[in-house]
C-alpha cells in the first residue's frame, strides 16, 4: 500500500508516469456522489402518502403531510430546513450520477435484473454501471457482489416483483444508486437496497424493507407498512487499478482522507427572549493526508468567518492543525442548525462532517410593579339590609341623619317625663 502524503507526491507522480508507459489506468470505476443534506433522509418528497403502520429510521421530507404519521426516529420531519438545500443536494448527486459512463448497457427493451445473463451470472452483479433502455424489474433474487458503487440506469420505470429479495456480498446499501427515468414501483414483501432517486414518484408495496433511501423531491412517495432506514455512510474509498500491457493486475489503493468539525453555541441558551448568538467552530483532520479546498456551509448562519489555524499559510488542513471560524447570528426561536465541512484531499477524493447546535430561546417576561393600594375604612353601622359598597357615602350621610334625629326624640322624651 502506498501512503499518500506531501513526501511521496513525487513517488506517485513517477508511477502514474511508468503506468502511461506500460500500461493503461482503468478509470471506469463508478464513484458514489455525495448526497450531503439529502443523506440523512428516509423519504424526501413533495407529497408523502401513509395510512398505515410504517417505521422510518431517518428524516422525512415533504410539503404535504400523511394522513397517517410514520414511527421511528426523524431529527427532521416536514418541510423545516434543510429540507430545500437537501432537495439541492439529491439534484446534484442524481446529475453527478448520470456523468458516470455505463459499464454495461443491456439489449434495448424492458430487462429482468435477476434473470438477465448478457452481463454475466444471472441474478448476479459487481460494481459498475448497468443502463437500459428500458424498464428495469426486479424479478426475483438478487445479489450486488463485491465492494464498490453500484448504479442502476434504467430510461424508464424501476419495478420489482412481490418477494423479490436484494442480497449484498460485500456491497453495501451506501454505494447502490437506482435512478430510473419514470415511476418506481416496489411489489409487496420486497428486500430492497440503496438510494432510489426518482423524481417521478415513488410507491413502496406492503410490508416491503428497504435499507437505504427514498428521494423523489418534487414529487410523490406513497408507504404501506413498511420499514425504512437510511444508511450512516461515509465517504467511499475509489481504488484505480492499474494494468500494465505484459500482464498482471496490481491495485494501488488510495489512503481515506477524513474531517471532523465540532460547534459550540455562546450563549447556549436566551432564556429572556430573542438575542445574539456566535457560533464557534473547530475544524481538524484526523486522517494522514492534507486536505484542501475547505468549504463551510451553515443551515441558520451565513456569515461565516475563518479565524485562525493555517499555521503555515499554504490553505491545507494538515494533521497537526485545528482551524477556527465562527458566525454570528440573531435568534428569535429556539434553533437547532446544522454545520457541514468539505475538504478535498490530494488524490482527489473528498471527505464531509458536520455538527449541530440547538439554542432554546425564552419568552420574553414584562414585569408589572406591584402597586400599593390604599384602602378606605368606614365606620360599622347596623344591617340596613343593603349589600356593602365601598361609594357608602349617601347612606352614611342618611344614617349619621337617622342617628341624630332619633337622639334628639329620645332626649325630649326624657325631658318631658322628668316634668
């Protein structure tokens, strides 16, 4: 194996020089594109259609609701960001998809996958690119051989049959793209696996399993009891074979380049209502080759500054380096965004992390004084059989009056008594 790093460029620029002289380099290889945003989702469509019992272990997209929510575990669920930008990122990598050279193209007409022996083994396929001109259907068992991308590029509708079983010997449901140019249709009861990227909609049979992802931004995805989880992938390691003229196959694999960035939010909380807020974001490389071109992209914070961590000023994040940057941003919710980090490495492969941060914003509290009250104290009087009031002015004029003139007659009578 050769180590890809600053030293041995020169290494390598030497064998790719005695590779073009006796032999040739087979880059036909299919590479996996990156699918960023859109690689977290289950489902990712315009209108979701579910009135059953379905189970979706990822995000679920879409503007228009099911009648029937689906259970599992979403971070996102709607039409709350990133859904756009994930809508972005599956136009990008289905174009991405469409640029790789076909390996192998099938007689023009409809092909079953699981019978067809033209490519080799029936039911049996390795890494490469198969396209039609036609529709392709799923008719029975079928088994992806062997560790690489996978892309299924039928022009016209993807099908299986019910029952139909995928089975992976060294793939992996990361790596399978289907990308049909029409509607997609799962039978009842199928295994399927890998990223179904169709726009012209999607529907998934009863009790069918699918490990992978079903993206038709812009359009419609119909479940039925179903159970769909979207694989956790990293970025896939392309190996060039290199075959020189006199005989022999020799691999030279390329060393995986890798990024992580972490994020902290200050403060971490607005407990008092809407506020400022910077996000502080480290980037590093713990892989064993540098990386270049390190692009940033956050869902909630546009503004993003690089700060410092370039010791040697030549734009690579070396090993030995930690970059800073950070963003500024005003809040009025409770937040929770996504960061995402891109590099490139020198053999041209890319590697992509990211990190999130929630900030719960309060609600604004107005504190009113507690005014003092004064309170008017009248004297007791007899039940005059009227409810009280505190405007009892009137009636103590009037029973001051009564007082006085009963007094007055008591007084008198004692006088003439006494005469």
């Amino acid at each position: 194996m050769i180590k890809i790093n600053k030293k041995s460029l020169g290494v390598i620029f030497s064998i790719s020089i005695l590779s073009t002289l006796s032999g040739s380099i087979n880059a036909s290889a299919a590479s996996t594109p990156d699918l960023s945003f859109a690689s977290t989702y289950g489902i990712l469509s315009s209108t979701y259609t579910n009135t059953s019992v379905t189970t979706i272990n990822g995000d679920v997209g879409f503007t228009t609701p099911p009648a029937t929510a689906p259970l599992g575990t979403h971070t996102n669920y709607g039409s709350g960001a990133p859904y756009a930008t994930a809508g972005t990122n599956q136009g990008s990598a289905l174009s991405a998809l469409n640029l790789e050279n076909c390996t192998f193209n099938f007689a023009a007409g409809p092909i079953n996958l699981s019978t067809d022996t033209t490519h080799g083994t029936a039911g049996t396929y390795s890494p490469g690119v198969y396209c039609s001109t036609g529709a392709m259907d799923v008719a029975g068992p079928l088994t992806l051989s062997g560790n690489g991308t996978y892309i299924f590029r039928p022009v016209g509708a993807l099908t299986s049959t019910a029952g139909a079983t995928i089975t992976l010997t060294g793939a992996n449901a990361c790596n399978i793209f289907w990308t049909p140019t029409q509607a997609t249709t799962l039978a009842a009861n199928t295994t399927f696996f890998g990223t179904i990227i169709d726009n012209a909609g999607i529907t998934i049979g009863a009790n069918t399993t699918l490990s992978g992802r079903a993206l038709a931004f812009g359009g419609t995805v119909t479940t039925d009891t179903n159970t769909i989880t979207a694989p956790t992938c990293t970025t896939p390691v392309v190996a060039p074979v290199i075959t020189p003229s006199m005989g022999g196959i020799y691999s030279m694999p390329w060393v995986t380049p890798s990024i992580h960035i972490t994020k902290i939010a200050t403060p971490s909380s607005l407990p008092f209502g809407p506020g400022t807020v910077t996000y502080n974001y480290v980037v590093t490389n713990p892989g064993t080759i540098p990386m270049s071109k390190i692009t940033m992209r956050d869902d909630k914070c546009s503004n993003i500054i690089f700060a410092s961590g370039d010791s040697n000023s030549d734009s690579k994040l070396d090993i030995t380096e930690s970059w800073n940057y950070s963003c500024t941003t005003t809040l009025s919710q409770t937040t929770t965004n996504i960061v995402t980090v891109t590099g490139e490495s020198i053999n041209g492969l890319t590697a992509t992390d990211r990190a999130t941060a929630t900030v719960i914003v309060g609600v604004s509290v107005i504190t009113v004084p507690n005014n003092s009250t004064t309170t008017t104290v009248f004297p007791s009087f007899p039940n005059t059989g009227l409810p009280p009031t505190t405007n009892n002015y009137p009636l103590v004029i009037i029973s001051l009056i009564l007082l006085t003139s009963l007094s007055t007659i008591k007084i008198s009578k004692l006088h003439y008594l006494k005469k």
